[in-house]
C-alpha cells in the first residue's frame, strides 16, 4: 500500500511517501522552492516523493492531508488528519497544472 502524507499551508509544508508502513522519501517543501517556512502547497517536495518511490499519484491508495495546529486564547490543540481515496489521475493532473501554469 501507498500512501502520500501532506502537510500544507502552514509552518513548513513538507510530503512523505510511505510503502507498506515505512518511509520511501520525505521533503519539505522550502528544500525546493529555497524559500525558509514556505507556507505553500509542497507541489515539488510531492514530486519529488512521488518519482523517488517510482510510482505515478494514480498508483496511490491513500492520501493523508494534516490540518495545522491550532493555537487558541485556550492553548494549542493538535491538528486534525483527513484521509482520501484517490481518484485515479488527481495527483498527477494537479502537478502538471502546478508546474505547467
């Protein structure tokens, strides 16, 4: 099983792509876009997972998107974890719309 996790649109969004319950490739985005804190989407580090485990965003069973950490006046609490079933060509029809404009 494959499986992408994402972190995204907060501090240091990054992605993992893990086989069978261990780590093929992990990056934070920043590592790529050379921007420290990068609070985008981790498009590249994404691609760069995706080609490191030599799979295709079609091939992934599971897509793993963390929500960031809340901070309230009450404290922080830990984000939330949503999980997707992927539709055959999301991953890679967003990438090529990413990175082809």
């Amino acid at each position: 099983m494959d499986i992408l996790g994402i972190s995204c649109y907060c501090h240091d969004p990054a992605a993992v792509l893990l086989r069978e319950c261990k780590i093929v490739a992990a990056a934070e985005e920043e590592r790529f876009t050379r921007i420290k804190h990068d609070y985008g989407f981790p498009s590249q580090a994404i691609k760069f997972c995706l080609e490191s485990g030599g799979i295709q965003g079609s091939d992934l069973d599971l897509v793993v998107v963390g929500e960031p950490l809340v901070v309230s006046p009450r404290g922080m609490r830990c984000g939330s974890f949503y999980c997707f079933g992927i539709d055959a060509l999301m991953i890679d029809s967003f990438l090529l719309k990413k990175h082809n404009g």
